[in-house]
C-alpha cells in the first residue's frame, strides 16, 4: 500500500525539533576534527531529511548527539539514501569481529553495529526512503548477521576452553542449530522486536581435547548462554537484541539447548497447538545450517498434517480467547497487535488455512505473511477483495507499529496518550494531525476484524456473544436418546421424513456403533456438535430421508478422524453443498465416502462449480508436483491420486448445478485422462532412467523419451464417462537391439 505523502514539520513539532538540533550543533561543534564543515556540507535534502528524523525520533535525536561521527560516516558511505547490497551488512561486521580479541570487544562492537544501523533504519522509514519490506528484511539482516556471527565468534573459542563436542553415533564435531521464530524467521521483524530463539545440536555425546570433557548438552548449554548474554546484555552501549527463549520445549522451565532427537519426541509427544502455530516461521538463523534443515525436516510433520486439519480453528480461537482477555484485564485496547482488528488477526487468519490445508497444499508453505496472502488470494481460497484489504490493513498495522517504536526504540504496540507523540505519530504515517490519522486505523482495525470474524469466529457466536442455542439445537435430545421412540418419530415426521422409524433406527445404529463408542472425548464432542446440524439442513431437502440414507455412512466412516466433522461444523456452506450433491448423486455420497479428503473441495464453490480448461487442468497438476521432490514418489502418486478424484468430483458437482453442459463432460474427463497420463509419462521416464539409463535410437542417440501414448475407444473418441476404463497403446522409436 501507499501511505499519505510526507507533509511538512507541523507547528507543534518545531519546538521539540529546535531542541534537538540545538543538541546536535553542540554535540558535532565540541570535536576537535571537521566534523562542523562536514555535517554543513551536506546537500539540502540530506539536511532536510536529517530535521525530519529529528523531530520524529528521539531515538535519531540521542544516537546523533551522542556519537556524531557515526552519523557523518553513515553520511560518507551513501547508506542513508540506498539500499544495502545483499550480504553487504554481514560482511560489516565481519570485518568488524575479526578486531575483537575478547569477548568485551565482541559485545561493544556489536552494539555499535545496531546502533548505527538502527539510525539508518529508522532514517530511511521516516523519510519514506524504505518501503515495509526492505525495513523488515535490513531488520531481520541484522538479527541474523548478529546472531550468526556472534556464535561464529565463541565456538571455536568455548572449544578452546571446554574441547570439541564429538556425537556419540557419527563420531563428527558437532555445532549447535539456531533456529529463528516468529517475525525473524519470516524475515518480518519490526524496528524494536525481541528475537524468539530455540537452540539444538544435532547428537549425544561429550568433548574431546581436553583433560575434563564436558557432555555435549552441557558445552551448548554454556554456549547459549554466552550467546544470548552478547545479544541481550544492557551494558553501556545499550543491546543489541532482546532474546526470548520461552518457546522451546517446556518454556522456562526447560533445559536451554536439546538435542535432535528430544525436540522430534517432544513435538510427537507433547507438542502443543501454540506450538505447530510458532513452527511455521522457524528457520535456521545460526550454526549448522545443514543439520537445522535436517530438523526442520524432522518437524514438518508435526506443523503441517497430511489431512485437513479444522482441529487448527478451535485452537486459534482459544489463543485468540486468551488474548482477548489479556487485553480486558490490561486495559489494551488500544494495541495494534494484540487488540481488536490487530496485526495478530490478520497473521491468525493466514495461518489458520496454513495449518488447515498446508499439509496437502505444499504451496501454503511459507514463512513471510503477505506470500501467503498471496498464495491464499491465487489458490482461491479467499477472495481477491478480501485479500486486497487484509494486505492493506496489515501494512497499514506495520507501518504504524514501526511509526510508535522509532519515538525512542522501545517495543511498544500501544497508541501513545502524549500530545506531543501523537503528533509525531502522525507526522511519520503523512497525516496533518492525529485525528486524521486515527481515523483511518480505526476504518482499517474494523476491516481486519470483520474478515477475522468471518475465518476464525465461532459458528455459534453472534457479534461475539455467545448464542442461547446453536444450530440445529431442536435435534439434539433426539440425538442424545434423551426422548423416547414415539416421540423422536414424532419430531421426525413433523419435520419431514417421510419414514421416520428407519430414520430413527439409522441415528441409533450410528450412535450406539462400535467406531462411536470407542471415540475419544473430543471426537465425540465434535459428532454430538455436527449431527443436530447436519438433521437441520437434511430437513430443508425434498426427500430428508434420502440425504440421510446417502450422507450417515460418511459420517461413520471419519468418525475416527473428527477433523471432517469439525469442517462441516465450521463452513456450514461446505455442508449445505454435501447435501446436495449426494441428494442428486450416489455415486458423489459414494465417492466421498471412500475418499473423505474429497470434502476440502466443498469449501471453494468457485472451484467446485468451474472446472478447469484443459491448458489450466494441465498447468495446474504441473505445477502441483513440481512443488514435491523429485525423489518422493509415494507423495507424488498421491498428488495424482488426489488430483483425479477432486477433478471428477468437480465435473460431477458442475454437471449437477448445470453449469457444465452434459455434453461438455466428456471433454473435461478426457482432459483430465490426458493431463494425468502426461504427468505420469513425465515421472515414469525420470524414474526409469536414473535407474536404468536412457534407451538409444537406431542411430545410437539417446531417447528423449521417443515415447507416446496413444489412446482408443472412449479416451480416443473425447467420450470418456465418469466410470470409463482407458484403452491404450504404448508405441516408442528405440532400438530395439539396443541396451
């Protein structure tokens, strides 16, 4: 988004600003060099932008006077008015490091790194000189240059001291993996973030080289700390990071550094929900680079699920709850992250259809926000429109939260109640006053709260209040045996069903089934909130009876995996579309029956009711597998699995709500037979070569595949029927001699 253009210095800012350049000029006059002549030299933009950073900053204003050289020679080497090069900020500080002989010099030549770099920062953003994403990403540059390189430094220092940690198994040196949370590993930080870190290494085992070895857990133990204390430590420099440890296993109460093994057993066994919700972002920041991607790796199963996962709404709403309370019993509501229509919302709201759907859908992910807002806008899983206003309310949350924090580098999120702060806030965000600009973050917190209400908000829930009774709450003594059988046949009938015994009798045999019976607790919530809702929509229906017959075999069949029942709870559209589709099509209540995972299909009705062109069906199963490595042909043969029955069930769906004409259906199986089997030509020769190499041409040059497949009856006529079998021909151009 755009912000308002920078307006000039308003009248109640020149005061502050006139103050502060009193400080400078005394400040730059008491050296002994040029430093006068060269801060007076300055072209007129330079000095103009420098009178906007001091009335905006008093962090700016304090850093200047302080240690004005620094400034004059942030000015010198032309990095207040460009971008930094890639790599070029590391490499300041490596030179840098390679003076420092003890561990003093390490932490005030780190604090003087992030001093100087926090001044050009914070510059840069005032004076609109940085968009939103290259002030994030210099910030996260900066942490991860810090965090690295720090540890660079005291490695082969601590194994001076305390020897090599040896693994037990590999018998290798062994280094410590620094994994970055949250805003760092999404490269998002903002001007005044804490750093969530989580440290590991990769086995057991214990030092070698010196007289007294230490257990490898131990030596890394002292390493971090020795780490965090270099980032984290106030000293007369000031710090150069907060660190935040508490979301490694067990929080606090923790050990600081674990090793491979106990964080994969910790996650399996113990992993809470919060949890999978911080491991989207994690990323290794520092150490063995190699060995961390090897973790994550370990990891990913427990962030993204192979199935559809709506377990991740309820526990999202339950830290949004906790939130929400936090920020009553504080008195927070004026928080541009924690607070109502908040920076938090909008990060929920993405991470909610991450967790639901990322485990399938390879293309979810992503660490950074605004990609995956991205990828939620062109996967069609919301709207262009909605997309649009998230993205924009979400840089305008930013752009405000970087607003408060370059005040005076505090970590702050919450609207000042100082005039003369207000002011300033507002003169950063381009706005004449501050009434101005409150208005329009009020007009964006409301957008982002309508949307997240929409995604994550309770189904029962109206205007955030409870509601006396949820949906379809007439049927649950019915469900719940709580009346007897003429009268559970009585409300039946009345509502429709025109044999309401065998109805009945189908309710019983569901609820009283072996698979039911042996639900655990929060499964069997799940189906106790579902089946009222499912008999209120099946009433609506022409024949109730019939809905029923086709749609309760589903419902046993996920009773062991609750998430599809939580689906249909949580998107009673998805529901009214099962409904219908297996009321028009037993073969549909068949299919998705066998194959429960056919029900995200339900949650897009642009999708479900448009099937693809076939240059699109191609693209699209493309670009799917090219998402999965080359080597997993397991996942690879279920994304073509998964492929060809979604698409059936989509031509199905559209053939019944009459926006595909029935002659067109027998194009768009073909297409879809066709685009598989080219897929499946494309895997099979890659697989086939490397084990076997390529076959050669009579010439003796290799095939390139030299390979069709040529098809007849229905495939090759286009009359291809939803039960049709493919009648095909392999013909290929190899020597036949050959070897």
């Amino acid at each position: 988004m755009s912000l308002p253009s920078l307006i000039h210095l308003p009248a109640t800012l020149h005061a502050s600003l006139a103050l502060a350049e009193t400080t400078w000029l005394a400040a730059v006059s008491a050296l002994a060099d040029d430093a006068l002549a060269r801060w007076q030299a300055w072209p007129a933009a330079r000095q103009a932008a420098f009178a906007r950073a001091l009335a905006a900053s008093e962090f700016v204003s304090e850093q200047a006077s302080r240690d004005p050289l620094m400034l004059l020679a942030l000015a010198d080497s032309g990095e207040l008015e460009r971008s930094l090069a890639p790599n070029e900020l590391r490499e300041q500080l490596q030179a840098a490091l390679a003076e420092c002989g003890d561990e003093d010099a390490l932490s005030r030549c780190l604090r003087r790194l992030r001093n100087r770099q926090q001044l050009r920062i914070i510059w840069r953003e005032v004076n609109r000189l940085a968009d939103l994403r290259e002030t994030c990403g210099d910030l996260s540059a900066l942490a991860e240059a810090c965090i690295d390189l720090a540890y660079a430094w005291l490695y082969p220092r601590y194994c001076e001291q305390f020897g090599t940690p040896i693994g037990a198994r590999s018998g290798t040196p062994q280094q410590m993996v620094v994994l970055g949370m949250g805003k760092l590993g999404a490269h998002e930080l903002n001007l005044s973030s804490d750093i969530d870190l989580i440290f590991a290494y990769p086995e057991g085992g214990e030092t070698q080289g010196v007289k007294r070895p230490l257990d490898n857990q131990e030596f890394f133990i002292r390493l971090g700390q020795r780490l965090i204390k270099a980032l984290d430590a106030i000293t007369v420099d000031g710090f150069v990071f907060r660190v935040d440890m508490r979301l490694r296993p067990y929080g606090t109460g923790g050990a600081l550094v674990l090793s491979f093994n106990a964080l994969e057993q910790y996650y399996q066994d113990q992993g809470r929900d919060w949890e999978r919700y911080a491991m989207i972002k994690a990323r290794v920041v520092a150490g063995d680079q190699q060995a961390g991607q090897l973790l994550l790796e370990m990891l990913l199963p427990f962030v993204y699920r192979r199935y559809l996962d709506f377990s991740a709404i309820e526990a999202l709403r339950a830290m949004k709850q906790l939130i929400q309370q936090e920020v009553r019993r504080k008195g927070m509501a004026d928080n541009i992250k924690l607070g109502s229509g908040g920076i938090r919302e909008v990060e929920f709201i993405a991470q909610a259809f991450q967790l639901i759907h990322g485990g399938r859908d390879l293309s979810l992910q992503h660490r950074p926000l605004l990609k995956v807002l991205s990828v939620l806008e062109g996967q069609g899983y919301l709207p262009p429109a909605v997309v649009g206003e998230l993205r924009e309310g979400y840089e305008f949350l930013r752009y405000t939260e970087h607003a408060l924090q370059a005040l005076a580098d505090r970590q702050t999120q919450m609207l000042p109640d100082g005039a003369a702060d207000r002011e300033r806030v507002a003169f950063i965000m381009g706005f004449a006053d501050w009434p101005s600009f409150h208005q329009q973050l009020l007009y964006w917190r409301g957008r982002v709260d309508w949307h997240f209400r929409q995604v994550i908000a309770d189904p029962d829930e109206v205007e955030g209040v409870e509601a006396v009774a949820c949906v379809g709450a007439e049927w649950l003594p019915l469900w719940e045996n709580s009346l007897d059988d003429a009268g559970a046949c009585h409300q039946l009938s009345e509502a429709g069903f025109i044999d309401p015994q065998s109805t009945l009798q189908r309710l019983v045999g569901l609820r009283s089934g072996g698979h039911v019976r042996a639900m655990q607790r929060l499964g069997r919530e799940r189906l106790d909130a579902f089946i009222p809702r499912l008999l209120a929509q099946a009433v609506e229906h022409e024949q109730p009876d019939l809905v029923l017959e086709r749609v309760l075999p589903l419902v046993e069949a996920v009773v062991r995996r609750s998430a599809y029942l939580l689906l249909l709870t949580e998107n009673p559209t998805a529901l009214q579309r099962l409904l219908r589709l297996c009321a028009a099509s037993p073969w549909i209540a068949e299919q998705i029956t066998r194959f429960p995972l056919l029900l995200d299909e339900l949650l897009n009705e642009g999708r479900l009711f448009k099937p693809p062109l076939a240059p699109e069906l191609a693209a699209e199963l493309r670009e799917r597998l090219m998402r999965i490595p080359e080597e997993d042909l397991e996942q690879q043969m279920e994304a073509l699995r998964h492929f060809k029955l979604a698409h059936r069930l989509r031509v199905a769906a559209s053939e019944i709500a009459g926006t595909l004409p029935l002659m067109k259906v027998s194009d768009y199986l073909t297409w879809l037979a066709e685009a598989i089997l080219e897929q499946v030509l494309a895997l099979s020769w890659r697989q086939t070569v490397s084990k076997y190499g390529a076959p050669k041409r009579v010439d003796g040059s290799q095939c390139d595949p030299d390979f069709i497949i040529v098809g007849y009856g229905k495939v090759g006529g286009i009359e291809l029927g939803h039960g049709s079998d493919l009648d095909l021909v392999f013909i290929h151009d190899g020597d036949p001699q050959a070897e």
